[in-house]
C-alpha cells in the first residue's frame, strides 16, 4: 500500500501561492492607471467644453455634434490596464511573478542593477574545496568544530560544511546556546567553551585575535567564488574552511545584456573584497562591493537612491531581505528563502537571470505602449475636434474616427499578450 504524506494543500502550496499573487497583481491599480482614468475624466469635459465652444461660435448643430462624437477616451480608460494586464500575463508566462502593475512600472524607470552574489550570480550549492588548521589543530579539528556550530543552519555555506563533515564521517556534538549574526556568522557554546565560525568581523567583535599573519596562511588566496569561513574556538583561530561555488551559466551573458540596455550593474556582497573584485572581473559589472554586512548593503541602496538613481536589488536570501525591501522594485530568486520570496516585488521563479532581462524588456514595452496611447488619444481627439469646428467633419465621419482610433488603441495594448521580448544581444 501507498502512504503518502500531504504538508500542503490549495492556497497553502507554491503553485496556489503563485495563483494568488498573481490574482491580486491583476486587481492591483498602478500609478500610470490613476493618470489615465485622470486623463480620460479630462478628456471627456474638453470635449463638451469644445462642443459648447463650437455652437456658441459657429451656431452649427452639425459642427457641435461632429465634436462630441469624435472625441474619445476608451483608448487610454481601457487601453492601459489591458496593457498591464498584458504585461503581467506576459511575464507569468515566462516564470515571472510581479506583485502588481505598480511594480510592473517601477520597473520600467529603473536604470541601475544590484546583484547579490551567492544563489543570484552562483548557483548557490557551495562545496569546501579546502580546509586549512593552525595553531595546532588539525583539518579534522576545524571541520568538525565549523560543522558543530552550523549542524542546523540553513545557510547554503553552513549545509556545506555539515556535508562535507558527514562526508569525512565526523561526529557532531550538540551545541547548548547559540548566537547568529547577520552577515557575520554564529557564535555557540560547547562542553563548556565558545566556538566561533564566520567573518573576521566576528572574530574582532568577540575579542578573539586573528594575527594578519594567521589569517594570510588560511585563507590562502580568495578567487572568484570562493569564500573563506574562519573558525575558532575560545580565544584562539584554529583555521578556516574555503568553500566555492559555481556562476550560473547565464551570468555573464545577463550581465553583458544588462549593461548593452544601458543599465548600470553593481555586485554587493558580504563576501571579502578581493572575491567581490575577482567576481566583478569575469562578469565586467560596473561596480563591485565586497565585505559588506545586511545592513551595510541597505545603507548602500540608500546612497544610490539619494542620488537619483532607480534601483532594483536582484537576491535570495534572508539577509538580502532589508535590501529587497529598501530597493525601487525587490526582485528575489525563485529558490530563496521565504523572506526574501516575501519581500519582494518580483519573483524569478526559474532563479534565471536571463529572465531579469526579460522582465525589464517587457516592462519597457508596456510602458511605451501606454504612453504611445496616451499621446496618440490627445493627438486624435485634438485634430478631430478643429476639424470638426470649421465644419470639416461629418458625424459619420467622426464616428469612425472615434471608434476606428480606440480600437487601433485598444488592440496596441493588446498585442503585449503575444508579443516576445526581445532575445540576448
């Protein structure tokens, strides 16, 4: 017989999680949607403004009734939340999931894209490539001690070395307190004394040494993707674990992509400096930023944001959060954490960054489209109503004007639902 177990049911599941977002996306009412309904409101008084114009001057029954008929707001009232519609229909179809049109059109004015690196630029499925020990210890001695404090973390690095420790069948003594800090890494206590695992930073705000010397021999040379995560125990360095993980193959291409449509692309991570640069290079983003703590990285969303910029902040994890939040549009990888997927706008549920790139393209499209509505209604109504002043319009004329244009502008919107973003440069 078959048991199988249930954990989640309807509206409790992804898949039920997607529908609803996407539901309440298509029910959400953007900025550019007041505008219009503002704009058509405004449309529809000129025109009987105009009509009242026209027979106080001309006394033209003929005349008046040509201005009210041509004049016409259906193609901005109806165009422009089909057009959003369109574009977040466009965008799930693609494994993009926009919390609403507002976001849809925040998109569309962003012009600087941050990255966080690990499960953004990486796959962010790490592997110890090194352990190196000091101070006596031994390769085992610091595995196993890393591996102790991170034994229930759900970090990526911390399941790696708790892999690589059942690996190299090492035991793991429960710990009885525990201390996390964010970006930094975990202080715990066990058999009677203090274990650290994580950042230099650490190390210094606990009162631990970390000799420049000793800190040299472990870490041995970061690299591109490599991330080094000190270990000690009491008042003493016992060495570090070097993990590394692997680009996503389409990092480098989305980067080049990115930067080809004009946006400027900055790496922050809490990885050192030298990785961070070493990152930077092989992607050639304009920027790179290493040795950052979570709320290091919000200050730096901050100062682009002071000056002007638009930011989308791309990441996955639970300390790329506060970034997501702080950023113009929150754009957060499909197999993140739960916070990140919660506080953020957009969602890549393939967490392929080639799709960062579409979504920004559809975004773009929808909002010319909108615009090219909006500036071709004016343009129509305008011109048909000094035409129809000076008698130079008949009423079945007009009317085709009228129904002819909102329907040329109606299916301009419409044509987002199949239209394809435009593929890599």
């Amino acid at each position: 017989m078959l048991e199988v177990i249930v954990e989640k049911i309807g509206r409790d599941t992804t898949f039920g999680k997607i529908i609803e977002i996407v539901e309440q996306a298509e029910k959400s009412r953007a900025p550019v949607q007041r505008i219009a309904d503002r704009l058509a409101a405004g449309l529809v008084y000129f025109a009987f403004g105009a009509a009242a114009f026209t027979l106080i001057v001309t006394r033209n029954f003929t005349s008046t009734i040509a201005v009210i008929i041509v004049a016409g707001a259906c193609g901005v009232a109806a165009g422009t939340p089909l057009a959003i519609l369109a574009g977040i229909g466009s965008a799930a179809r693609r494994g993009i999931i926009t919390k609403g049109g507002l976001y849809l059109e925040q998109l569309s004015r962003v012009d600087t894209i941050v990255l966080d690196k690990t499960g953004t630029l990486t796959l962010g499925i790490p592997e110890v490539t090194a352990v190196r020990a000091i101070n006596n210890a031994t390769e085992n001695d610091v595995l196993q001690t890393a591996a102790i404090a991170e034994q229930h973390s759900e970090h990526p690095l911390g399941e790696a070395i708790v892999r690589c420790a059942h690996e190299h069948n090492l035991s793991l003594r429960e710990y009885s307190q525990l201390r996390y800090s964010p970006g930094k890494g975990i202080v715990c206590e066990e058999s009677n004394t203090r274990i650290f695992v994580g950042t230099r930073a650490l190390f210094e705000e606990n009162g631990v040494p970390v000799p420049a010397d000793a800190l040299s021999e472990v870490e041995g040379g970061n690299g591109a993707c490599k991330t080094v995560v000190l270990v000690g125990r009491d008042q003493k360095i016992l060495g570090a674990v070097t993990l590394a993980d692997q680009l996503r193959a389409e990092a480098r291409q989305a980067v080049n992509d990115l930067k080809a449509q004009g946006y400027r692309v900055i790496l922050l991570t809490g990885d050192s400096s030298d990785t961070a640069r070493a990152i930077g290079r092989e992607l050639g983003v304009d920027k790179a930023i290493g040795d950052l703590l979570p709320e290091q990285k919000v200050e730096k969303i901050r100062e682009l944001l002071r000056t002007g910029r638009k930011v989308a902040m791309v990441g996955d994890g639970v300390n790329d959060a506060p970034a997501l939040a702080e950023a113009t549009v929150g754009v957060a990888m499909g197999q993140g954490s739960d916070v990140a997927l919660e506080t953020a706008d957009v969602t890549l549920m393939t967490s392929d960054l080639s799709r960062l790139v579409e979504v920004l393209a559809i975004s773009k499209r929808c909002y010319r489209v909108i615009m090219f509505n909006f500036w071709g209604t004016i343009g129509v109504d305008t011109v048909g109503i000094i035409l129809a002043f000076f008698g130079l319009l008949a009423p079945i004329i007009a009317a085709l004007i009228h129904v002819g244009s909102e329907l040329a502008f109606i299916l301009n919107s419409a044509r987002l639902f199949r239209q394809q973003p435009p593929g890599p440069s």
